[in-house]
C-alpha cells in the first residue's frame, strides 16, 4: 500500500511538472508572436543634407574655374580665382598709407613733449599745448584708420579666391572663364552649388495610417529614434548597409496625398545615395500605448511616470522570464518534497 502512494504521488508531481513546462512551452511563442516587429514601408526621396551656394565676395573678372561639373571636392579646395592685378595695386597703396601716418603720429607725439616742456618753463601758452595735444590725437586717429584700410585691402585680395565651404559634390559652373562682375551684378549672382553627400538625408513621406497608429505615443523625434528602426531598400531591390535616424519632421499633411514629410539621416560613406534618388522606406518597432508593449509583458505599475523605453522593456522582459523560472522551480522543488513525505510515511 505504501509503494502504490509513492507512485501515485510521482505521478501527481510529473503531471504538475509536464503541466509547468507546457505552461512555459506555450507561453514563450505567444511571447515572441506578439513582440514580433512591425514592419510600414512607405517611399522616400534622397537629399542633400546640407546644399552651400558659391557667390563672388568682390567684383572683377574671373580668370579661372578649378574644377569640373560633379567633381567630389573637400573642404578647402580651390574653387574659383578672380583677376588680382588692381588689388594688389590697391593694397600696396594702403600699405604706404600706413607707413605715411605712422610718421605723422611719431612727429605729433614730438611736438607734443616739446609743447609740454615749454608749458612746464612757461615759456608757451596752454593754447599752444592742447593745440599740440590735439594734432597728435588726430595723427593716431589717421594711423588707425589706414591701417584698417590695408586690412580691408587684404581681405579684399584673399576673397578674389574662393574655396569649398564644405565636403561634397559640385554642380556644373553657372559662370564663364572671363565673365567680368560688377558690383551690382555680383549681389545676385551665384557661381556654383555645393551638396554634402555624407551624411545624407532622406525625405520620407509617411502614410496617415501610420501617424495616427504611432501619434500617441511617439511625441519628439527622440521617441521616434528609441521606438522605430529605419532601413532602405534601392531601386534595384538591394538592401542599404546602413541605418537611419530621424532629424526632423513637417507640421502639416499634403492635402493631394495625405502624408506627412520625415526626415532620415543616413550615413553615406562611399556616396552611393546621390540628390534626387527614389526609394522605400521600412520602418520596424514596437507600438506601445498607454505604457504597454505587445504581450503586456510591461506594466503600468512597474513605469508608472513615464513610457517604457527600450531598454526597460527588455529588463521588463527578463524579469518575466526569472519569474516563470522561479515558478517552474518552486513547483519541482515541491514534487520532491511530496514524494519524500509520502516514503517517510511508507
């Protein structure tokens, strides 16, 4: 009698133990099946992060053009040279301007100890001091103002050169070798454009539908980067090795479409996106709403001020997991237990 309630407990403990395990068994696909990702593909415009237009910074005639019509050029690079014949001229002249008035200042500040000394044996009046105080003061004056002309010579000379504001491509020259600017003419002409290729930004065009599934919880564009993931795929087919983040976003919808504008940042290294470029966005995350991910693994009491993050779902998700351990544990540990009474017993 006592060996048939040792089985039959043995064999209460491996049902509860079979029961557990299919507990956990059927417990972590409907896990994976509802955190599996949502994936919205939406088109996309590739554009230039950051466009730099090249204008004439004097007026003169332009001797020479460096480059050629969708040449990469780096930062610093010579773009564009202007005839220096005239500034140079210009220069050396306000360069002997500031060497004439420097002697001036030096003569007036002798005047001015030799008035002081005839002041201080009464020999001359005061009128004649100030007088001489006054001439040397104005002799600084023009000092000063000559040597803001050279300077401005100077700036004037460097600028008939122009360089590559930035990294990037260039478009074809707007201007002619030889064209001749005015000063008027130079206000409203522009010589070049410059787009920078890395990184690069892609203007996507996201359905209502998805705004409104992701509008309560997605606020700022840090949200967007913590909650969703973004990759392109080409016109070919071919995924990009490389994934974006969001920048910025429209504040209104295009009434003909409906959509609203996002943009992407990618990087773009070896400036294989180019302006212009047509292709599809995929978006993959999580929806949560009102604090809750898919399974409702998270729950409002455990984030109760603010929206779970990423990575308090996966420490919520791990919490999970240890409680379904410890539980499987308890109910084994606990089988023994009631085999051991039943044979003490026996």
């Amino acid at each position: 009698m006592a060996g048939i309630r040792t089985s039959r407990a043995f064999s209460i403990g491996l049902r509860l133990m079979a029961a557990s395990a299919a507990l956990c068994l059927l417990i972590q696909p409907a896990r994976a099946q509802q955190a599996a990702p949502q994936v919205h593909e939406f088109k996309g415009t590739v554009a230039a992060a950051i466009e730099v237009e090249v204008a004439p910074l004097v007026y003169g005639r332009l001797v020479k053009i460096n480059f050629t019509p969708g040449q990469l050029v780096k930062k610093g690079d010579l773009l564009f040279e202007f005839a220096t014949n005239s500034r140079e001229l210009k220069l050396a002249i306000a360069q002997a301007r500031v060497k004439q008035t420097r002697a001036e200042a030096r003569l007036a500040e002798v005047k001015l100890r030799n008035a002081q000394t005839l002041r201080a044996r009464n020999v001359s009046s005061r009128m004649e001091w100030l007088e001489a105080q006054e001439k040397r003061d104005i002799a600084v004056a023009l000092a000063d103002e000559a040597r803001a002309n050279m300077q401005l010579a100077e700036a004037e000379l460097r600028d008939l050169k122009l360089y590559a504001q930035l990294p990037g491509i260039i478009s074809r020259p707007f201007v002619r070798e030889g064209a001749y600017f005015t000063q008027e003419a130079r206000e409203q002409t522009r010589l070049a454009k410059i787009a920078q290729l890395d990184p690069i930004h892609v203007i996507a065009q996201v359905p209502a539908d998805m705004y409104f599934e992701r509008g309560e919880t997605i606020k700022t564009l840090e949200d967007i980067a913590e909650q969703l993931e973004f990759d392109l795929v080409l016109p070919t087919g071919d995924k990009y090795p490389h994934t974006g983040r969001p920048v910025g976003r429209a504040y209104a919808f295009d009434p003909a479409t409906q959509t609203t504008a996002v943009t992407l940042e990618f990087p773009n290294p070896d400036y294989l996106l180019r302006p212009g470029l047509s292709v599809t966005i995929k978006s993959s995350g999580r929806a949560i709403k009102d604090g809750l991910s898919e399974g409702r693994l998270i729950r409002r009491r455990d984030y109760p001020d603010a929206q779970p993050t990423a990575r308090q779902q996966r420490r919520a998700r791990v919490k999970h997991s240890i409680s379904l351990s410890a539980m499987a544990a308890w109910v084994f540990v606990d089988q023994r237990r009631l085999g051991n009474a039943f044979s003490s017993k026996s």
